[in-house]
C-alpha cells in the first residue's frame, strides 16, 4: 500500500496480488492429450489441486489488516512437469 493510500476517505480496502512475477503458461498438445486418453479438464484439475494459491489468514497491526497467502507450490517448470495429471492402472 502507498503512503498516500492510508486512511484515505471512502476506501474500505486495497487488495493487491501479483506484479512483476514469473509465470508459467501450461500449453499441452492436444494429439498428445488424446493418445493417452487425457482430457484438458484433467490437466487443468491437476494443476488447481497441486498448485493453489492460499489465503494464510490476516494480521491486524495499528489499525490496518495484512492479508497473509501462500503463493502456488509449484516454483520452477521442472515442479510443473512433476505433476501427475492421473493414474491409469498403477501407472501415473
């Protein structure tokens, strides 16, 4: 939050997430995806499940209220390319 921000009338709260952060873009193949009998669906519930954002909580400090999350889990291409999108037999 910017100095100015603060107790600034008609302002109930300022939310800000992200920024100048790495992002990985997941870009399947889909021939890829229909040999193995994978759906996009799948791919994108894998990622949701191992990789979330999570809210931590809050800290109230004078007055003001500090949102608390904690960023994805995955941090690096090779976290990404380690999630199991499924299971076929005992295979993943």
């Amino acid at each position: 939050i910017r100095p100015q921000m603060r107790n600034t009338p008609g302002v109930t709260e300022v939310n800000t997430i992200g920024g100048f952060e790495r992002q990985y873009h997941v870009t399947p193949r889909p021939e890829r995806l229909t040999a193995y009998g994978v759906t996009m669906n799948e791919v994108v519930s894998a990622l949701e499940r191992n990789n979330a954002n999570v809210g931590a909580g809050y800290v109230e400090r004078y007055g003001e209220q500090w949102l608390i999350r904690v960023p994805g889990q995955a941090s690096t291409a090779q976290d990404l390319s380690n999630i199991v999108i499924t299971t076929r037999g005992a295979v993943p």
